[in-house]
C-alpha cells in the first residue's frame, strides 16, 4: 500500500519468526526534514503501549529509510 509518508510492505521477519509490515520512504521525495520526520514517527510510536496503535519492532534507514511493525489484519 502506498500513502503520504511512503509505502506499506508485508513481510515475514526471520530472526523473529514474524510477519511484520515495512514502511519505506521513497527515494524520490528524500529530503533533511522528511527523513527527521519519518524517525520521528518511528520513535515516538515505539513509546506508545496501547492496543490501538502499531508496535514498532524497528527503524533505521538503509538503501531508504524504513520502519519494521506489527502486522496487522483487518479494514482501514
């Protein structure tokens, strides 16, 4: 799935024996203040312990910058 911060990719994680959701940031749009916003969703949703939000598993940037969570099944 694709939206204003990026795109959604469903994986299984290996090390955790998980399928996990991936958001990547594209390339294309890659700026200082995108990337600092984008960590910044990542780290304050990872502080958050509540059953209506996502869990963060990890973040970090590679080829682009990402963020690894919980999958989640179900409607928008």
């Amino acid at each position: 799935a694709a939206g204003g911060m990026g795109k959604v990719y469903s994986a299984h994680h290996e090390q955790l024996n998980a399928e996990v959701a991936i958001k990547f940031l594209p390339d294309t749009e890659m700026n200082i203040d995108r990337l600092k916003r984008f960590q910044h969703e990542a780290r304050v949703a990872s502080s958050v312990n509540h059953p209506g939000v996502v869990r963060i598993l990890d973040f970090g940037v590679d080829s682009s910058p990402y963020i690894v969570m919980e999958k989640v099944v179900g409607e928008s």
